[in-house]
C-alpha cells in the first residue's frame, strides 16, 4: 500500500502525489502521458487538478485503473471520489469512517517493505520497539534517549510512527509495546530500504571500535559458490535468522538490545567462471 493512498485527504492529493512518483521515476513522462494512463483527456485531467472540474463515478473507476492493480487503493480511491461531492449529512459520515476503518485496517496489516517506505524507518525505529518491550522500566522520551545516546527530538519522531501503526501506546504514564522481535529483510530494493541498512552497517562499524569483543562478535567468510545455488543458501540463511530470533528474543527480563546483520553478497562480481 502506497503512502499516498493511506494519507491523502483528496483524490486530487493522490493524483498529483502519483504523477510525481511517476515523473520522478522518468523525466520524460509528462502530464499528457498521465492523462493517457488514466484514460482521460489532457485538459480534463488539468482541469481536475486545479479543482475546476471533478469526476464523475464511472470515470473514477476507469481511473482508478489506470492508478492501481490494488483494489485496496482503488476503493481508498473511489471513497475519496464519493466524499468530494458532498458537503456534508449522513452519507459523507458513512464514507469517512468506512474510509477511517479501512485504512486503519490497513496500517495493522502493513508488513515490513511498506512500513519502511513509508514511515522512513531508521535504526531508532527498531531499537525504541525493542528497549519499550521491557516492562521493567518506565519508558518516556528522556529516558529512551539517554538509552540510545541521542537527542530527545529524535526520538519523539520515531515514538510518533510507532503510536501511528500501533505498535506501541501510552499507558499509565509509560511506553508499552506489543510486538515481537523486530527482523527486517527484503529483497526488493528502494532508496529508503538502502537508507536503512547502511545505517545498520554503519552501528556495526561503530561497534568493532567501541564495544569490547566480549560484548560483540563480528566474523566474515569469503567462500567460492555456484551461481545456481543462491536461493539455495538464502534461504538457509533466513531459516536461521528466524530460529535465531524466536530463541533468544523471546520471553521477557531482557537486559540488552542487539543487532544482528548478515550481508552475503558477490564480492568479485567481474569473474564469471572458468567457462
């Protein structure tokens, strides 16, 4: 589910959000090129997005097509399309809270690609989850940030997208989380989830310099494989990174917050066999 989808507050919002995602991607694609997309004509398509003309159901479903194969958006989509004709009375407040629930539906079911790109997650992120799951303390923003050694205005930035998906909440005076271990991994690739792990490798190049090797282990292999056998061997290494995690980051009474980073990667990419 696209950012655009889950928090603009008109079609129009997600129209020009759109068009620039697309812009962005190509330089050459134009206005004209969106309108054709969207099976309208040009100067329709201008005209809706200077709020001089709107659409009607039908043309918002065509759309809608042309905006999105998920049909979670495309409702989003035609529920915004429905409200813009209304000014107000009982059916604008049947579309708004049936738009309410389903994006807050939504949010619950966000996994972890989604939450990344949208929320532009950083290691705090994920570090915050992990520090607010032990009960043992009081957690508030001072006392998180004198734990990660960072200012208080970065963590109430980060406290903010945790409240919004609903991974934690304020309760007699306190954080509380109730989540499980936080494991990111994908393999697809974006700007944000590149973001994020190079931060992490960073934090582990901080490590090697500032924690004593009996609170932290780093090791590399450098091994010759065959090509054909890396699915074969990522998923060998998913299958321990999940037993890693639900044995030791289970329970409670923790004491410590680790992270644990596994990069397999070419690290000759030129040779290509002997053949």
């Amino acid at each position: 589910m696209r950012a655009h989808f889950l928090e603009a507050n008109t079609y129009r919002a997600i129209l020009r959000a759109e068009y620039e995602n697309r812009s962005a991607r190509n330089a050459r694609y134009s206005l004209r090129a969106f309108a054709r997309d969207l099976s309208l004509k040009p100067s329709h398509l201008t005209q809706i997005l200077k709020n001089t003309k709107g659409l009607s159901k039908s043309a918002a479903l065509e759309v809608a097509k042309g905006l999105t194969t998920n049909p979670l958006e495309a409702r989003i989509f035609s529920l915004l399309v429905d409200a813009s004709r209304l000014t107000r009375g009982e059916k604008l407040t049947a579309l708004k809270l049936e738009l309410a629930g389903l994006r807050s539906e939504i949010n619950v079911k966000l996994q972890p690609l989604e939450v990344v790109e949208r929320f532009q997650t950083t290691w705090v992120h994920y570090a915050l989850l992990e520090l607010i799951k032990n009960e043992g303390v009081a957690w508030k923003v001072q006392t998180l940030a004198a734990a990660l050694e960072i200012p208080d205005e970065v963590v109430r930035v980060e406290i903010d997208k945790l409240v919004k998906l609903g991974r934690i909440k304020m309760q007699f005076g306190a954080y509380q989380a109730a989540d499980e271990h936080s494991r990111y991994g994908t393999d697809t690739s974006s700007e944000a989830i590149r973001t994020l792990h190079k931060q992490f490798i960073v934090k582990a190049n901080l490590a090697i310099d500032n924690q004593d090797v009996s609170e932290r282990t780093l090791s590399a292999n450098v091994v010759g494989v065959k090509r054909a056998d890396y699915a074969k061997a990522k998923e060998k290494i998913d299958r321990f990174t999940r037993e890693f995690c639900l044995e030791f980051g289970s329970g409670g009474d923790k004491d410590a917050v680790y992270c644990m980073n596994i990069q397999f990667f070419n690290l000759v990419p030129g040779f290509k066999g002997s053949k």
